[in-house]
C-alpha cells in the first residue's frame, strides 16, 4: 500500500490521532525505502531549506565565475549597500520543499546519493527563525517551505534516482511558545532568558525563594504572552500537538551557559537544562514528554519514507534521554524495513564529548550510528588541505589505538566528516573558501582538493551546499564594510556568512511581523536577496563550476570503486628531493592508501596553492613488486580541461610503475610528478 494514504487533509493535533496512524502502519503493508548496508558508502549533501532552492531559477540569470572575478579585483562597488545585504541574511529568503526537489539531478550529477534537509518543520509564524530549530508545531511542515504533501513528494522523487533523504530533528528544545513572567509583571510582558537556576530548581517553583513567585505563559501568534489559554486555539498559537501543551513538559530553567561542559555525564548540569536563548528547554526526565516527542518522530518517518535523522545539540540530551529515543525510533525504522537507519548526532564541545556519547550508544549500534565530526577535526582538515598544517595532523586523528574518539573515527561509518556547516561551532565563522585570498588562481576550486580528504579517507563524507561553487562571501576587499555587521563574529549573528541563499533571491520574503499569507505571498523590497558572494538576483547553480567538475569527478571515482570507500586506510611516506621516505612538512604533496583485499587504491594530493609537486609515494610492498602498475582513475586538473585538452602528468588511463627495492631497506614506490596546486590524483592497482 502506498505511503500517500497516510496523508490526511489535515496534520494530526493531538498524538492520539498519531498513534492511530502508527496502529494503521503496524496492521497494513505499506512500502518502505530500505536502508543502505553501509552508510559509508553514501555521500551526504547538507542543506538549509529557506537557502537552498525557490525552484524558480530559470526567472534568474546565473552569476558567473567572470562575474565573481570582477567583483574581486573591484575596488568599490558604489551602488551597493552591504549593511541592507548583511541584515538581509537574518531574515527568511524564500527557498523551497519543492525547489530541493527541482535540483535532484543537479545534485545526482555532482555525485550525491544523501541529502540531509535542515528542519522543515513549523516554526512560530511571526519570528525569524528561518533556521527551523524553533518548532512551533511538531506535526506539520512550515508554511514557508511548503506542505507535507511537497515532503512527500521530494522523498518520493529522491527514492526513485536512488537518493537517500535525512531529516534534522530537534529533541532538546521547542520554539520560542512560551515565556517567563515576573511577579507583578503583566502575562503580556513574558520574556526570555531570566538568570539561570540550578536543579532542582524552576520558575514556578512552589518551594523555590526566589522563584516562586514566578509564571510560565503561553504565547499566541504575535508572541504576547496570555494568561487565560482557552483563548488561543489558533494553528500559530501555543505548541502543537496538544499534548506539549503543560508546562511540566519544560525545564524552566532560564538561561544559563551552553558550554559548561564540566561534566557532560551529569544529567543536571548546567548546558542540560538550561534554554537554548529564546528557545525553551524540554524536561526530557519526564517519561510522558519523551514518548511524545518519540511519536512525533515516527510519524515523520511512516509519512514521508525518510531514511535518517539528523539529531540536533544532544550535547545537551541526558545520556539515558539520548539512548531511549534513539532506541525507540531504530526499533519502529527496524519493523519498517529500514534496518539501517542513519542516527547521527550533532555534539558540540569537541572530541572529548563525541568519544563519551559514541562510546555509550554506539558501540552495539542499537542507538546513536554515529555523530557529526564539528570539532578539532574540521578545523585541521582547513589547515591541512591549504597547505598550513601536516597531513600527519589529520591522519593521525584515526588511531584506532586511541582510547578517545580517534578510534571511532578508525572504524569508518561512526562519524560524519564535515568540512563547512551552518554552524562552525568551532574555529572561524567564515567557508573554507573565504580565507583563501582572492588573487589565488586556486581560489575557486581549492576546496575540491579539502573535498578529497573527506571522500577518500574514513568516514562517512558530507557536502555543504555551495561547497560545489566554492562559496567564499564578499570579495575580501569588500570585507571593510560587513565586518561591522557580524562577519566572522559568533556573537553579532556571524553565521549568517554560512547561510548564503544559492537560488539568489532578488529580495527576502514578506516580513516576519506580516501574517504568513503575506510572508509567503509577497517580497520585503526595502531589502536586496542575501545572495551568494555578496549580491541579489543571481543564482549559483552551475554545473561547470571549477570545484563542481573536479567534485563530480572524485564523487563518480568513489561510487566506482569500493576500496575507496570502505578499504583499510594508511598514510604514506613519501620521498622528495631533499629528503629521504618521511611524513612530509605542510604544504607538500600528501599521499594515502585504501585497501581492500588484494586491491589498493592511492589518493595523491597538492595541498600546495602556488606550485606543483612530487615525489615518490609507498605502496604496499606486501600486496606490489616492482614492475607491477596503477592505473590513474581520476585527475582532477584534467577534468578541469577536458580530456582532449589536457597537456599535465597522469592523465586519467595511464599507468605508473611500481618501483623501489633496490636495497633490501629500500620500500616500493610510484613516482608522482608535477601534480598542479590544489589538484587530485587516483590511482588503483590489483595484486
């Protein structure tokens, strides 16, 4: 039976008519996408709905990369106002459910086979949450984005080119619904992010000092807070589904500090129950509010045929909360069919705090599959690929020795790699891109060279969208005029310089303060579309894009050949012309080796941006004899040129010979010549 009968005229209000839905898809046969065997095999692709896509880019030009240069070595642009720019990017800029699903193919050519979907879910109609991490309604898709009927359809339409769609769920907190009045102070006035109280302490505390005189109210659509909740029983009021609605289901904590990360194995310390700014903290140490949550959750996956969640700040989950949701949402996936489904968490705070969640839940692979790799490791991986730090830095991040997360990351499916997020909790506010300088002749396709570390080593790889178009901000000379207004500042809403709209929208949608029909329905004309590289009216959408033919390239190398996805993985050595076979020093060529049974693959890098590089690279001496060749699979420099056209070293189908043991100390080697700055080599041998 198909899944489209599930889809009701109207969302469920209540999880009863949820666990009615549930009980239809335990009794009847309905057709579930089946998991991947290995989610390493998968390349993942992450987006922001509202940034992404309108589906109306044929109303718009493309803008090109001679456009881009010319922005670059301009010394003003005068007719441009960078502060409307900037504020634009704080606000909702229109992209779509349905403009996701009129990019499959671009995003099936470029190589990707998941997408992980920023939260589609509803959010407070009158706040600028265009992020979607404020959920006002549980059960239903905001308005903005689209319908759950588009949802739908867009799993449906991914499942058919084989692509694996992945949802980003929110268990920690709720939206702005509800908020804190002072005593005397009119439910009108309810505020946000009063001072924080320890546990087991609440606003509303009959037994608390200081607190008891306190009220939680809710708010309607225009955010005021009223006392009498009989009177807001609109669709924008309050919290759906009903049974969110007491206020026991909330920590009322207040506002405390997110990063207190003393003990992250405590279930009452501070970054567990304190609220996320405006965004109200659950009490997940109450069984009911849990469980209705879970059923939140599974309604999602029996409605739509997703593959996966994407569980957003479990840093701030409870272990215990953290094992029976995910518990419960594998087992109802397992009794769909979906014995694979993809649980990964976000867990700010570093690798510390990733080791001791995956150490608990992932081990037996019964809860948590893996988590996000946001920390150290995405910031070396920048250094690395730009030639700053040593390759040895980042290869030595899978010690499957190592009694941290190390070893996790040794065994291939339990972290996410991640090179640009939304987010970048740690290290810069800024894309990869953006700090290579804008005279660099690598400029638009170094990031293809970073891609290559995340989809040739261990792991499970993730895109960010616009990687493919190197997106980089404002021209650096331009920077002088949007510093004042965030950039690079995590404290003056800084990540809005990761969030660019790709489908470059010529203006925001209608105010937030408008009812949704005119947000929806009409454009905030007083401000320019917050488009890629620092304009309006123009989209990136282009397949013939430096970093996009080289990425494809590397994407359709990978699909081919199982060894680079799953193989053994080893660093090599690698010989230069004033060293002897060393780790060699940041900004020379790096070399590494996937193994699989007799078959290695070997993955040579110029991290290098100003000059070629070579060297002789170690294979396997056990598996290779001198004589014996690789074939070059793919050459990034040559995709860039085409074929016909290419005049460098190891064009894709030749050969490099085995060589080395002329001593008995002496390794086997292939000799690497002149690989161009910011290019990737693949070759592949069979005993």
């Amino acid at each position: 039976m198909p899944i489209n009968d599930l889809l009701t005229t109207n969302r469920p209000e209540t999880l009863a008519e949820v666990r009615s839905l549930l009980r239809q898809v335990h009794r009847e046969q309905f057709t579930y996408f089946p998991s991947p065997a290995n989610w390493a095999d998968e390349v993942l692709y992450f987006l922001l709905p509202d940034r992404f896509s309108d589906g109306r880019e044929s109303s718009r030009p493309g803008l090109s990369r001679q456009q881009i240069a010319q922005f670059r070595a301009a010394s003003t642009r005068p007719d441009w106002n960078w502060k409307a720019w900037a504020d634009s990017g704080r606000v909702w800029q229109g992209g779509t459910i349905s403009g996701v699903r009129s990019k499959l193919g671009y995003l099936q050519d470029l190589g990707i086979s998941s997408i992980w979907i920023g939260p589609v879910f509803k959010q407070r109609v009158r706040v600028d949450s265009y992020h979607g991490y404020g959920i006002q309604d549980f059960l239903e898709v905001d308005g903005r984005f689209g319908t759950r009927a588009d949802l739908l359809a867009l799993v449906q339409a991914a499942h058919d080119r084989r692509i694996r769609i992945i949802l980003d769920v929110i268990v920690n907190h709720s939206g702005d619904n509800w908020g804190y009045v002072a005593p005397g102070d009119s439910p009108a006035a309810a505020h946000n992010e009063p001072r924080y109280r320890h546990w087991p302490d609440y606003y509303g505390n009959p037994q608390g000092a200081e607190t008891a005189g306190w009220s939680t109210v809710w708010r309607s659509e225009h955010q005021r807070g009223e006392s009498d909740a009989a009177l807001l029983q609109g669709p924008h009021d309050m919290v759906w589904p009903r049974d969110l609605r007491s206020f026991s289901s909330y920590t009322r904590a207040g506002m405390g500090d997110l990063d207190d990360n003393k003990n992250i194995a405590n279930p009452h310390a501070q970054h567990k129950r304190t609220d996320f700014f405006a965004l109200k903290d659950f009490a997940l140490d109450d069984p009911s509010t849990l469980a209705a949550l879970i059923d939140c959750y599974k309604y999602w996956i029996a409605l739509t045929d997703c593959d996966g969640f994407r569980i957003d700040t479990v840093k701030h989950m409870a272990l215990e909360e953290t094992r029976h949701f995910c518990g419960a949402i594998r087992e109802f996936a397992d009794l769909l069919g979906k014995r694979n489904f993809l649980l990964v968490g976000e867990i700010a705070g570093g690798d510390f705090n990733q080791d001791y969640v995956v150490d608990n839940l992932a081990i037996l692979r019964r809860n948590l599959s893996g988590a996000l790799d946001i920390g150290s490791a995405r910031t070396t991986l920048h250094g690395v690929a730009k030639g700053l730090q040593r390759a040895k830095n980042h290869f030595d991040q899978f010690s499957e020795s190592s009694a941290g997360f190390e070893s996790h990351r040794h065994f291939g499916d339990r972290h996410v790699s991640i090179l640009d997020d939304h987010d970048h909790v740690t290290g810069s506010k800024v894309r990869f891109s953006s700090e290579t300088p804008d005279e660099s002749p690598v400029k638009d396709y170094q990031i293809a060279a970073a891609t290559a570390f995340q989809l040739f080593t261990l792991g499970i790889p993730c895109l960010y969208y616009g990687t493919e178009q190197a997106f980089a901000g404002p021209a650096q000379n331009q920077l002088q005029f949007v510093r004042a207004e965030g950039w690079n500042d995590g404290s003056n809403h800084g990540d809005r310089y990761l969030r660019e709209a790709m489908f470059g929208p010529m203006h925001p949608r209608g105010k937030y303060n408008l009812d949704i029909t005119a947000q929806t329905s009409t454009l905030d004309t007083s401000l320019p579309g917050f488009g890629p590289f620092g304009t309006a009216g123009a989209h990136t959408f282009d397949s013939t894009s430096p970093a996009y033919v080289r990425i494809a390239a590397l994407c359709s190398a990978r699909k081919a050949h199982a060894v680079l996805r799953v193989g053994r993985q080893y660093q090599r050595q690698i010989k230069l012309p004033s060293t002897g076979f060393v780790y060699p020093e940041a900004g020379e060529l790096v070399g590494w080796s996937r193994i699989l049974d007799t078959q290695e693959a070997l993955i040579v890098v110029n991290p290098n941006a100003g000059a070629a590089r070579g060297g002789d690279v170690v294979v396997s001496g056990e598996l290779f004899s001198p004589g014996d060749e690789f074939l070059v699979v793919a050459n990034t420099a040559e995709i860039a040129v085409g074929a016909g056209h290419y005049q460098g070293s190891h064009p894709t189908g030749s050969t490099v010979k085995v060589c080395g043991r002329t001593t008995p100390e002496e390794p086997v080697y292939v000799e690497i010549r002149e690989v161009s700055p910011a290019e990737t080599i693949v070759l592949l041998a069979a005993a």
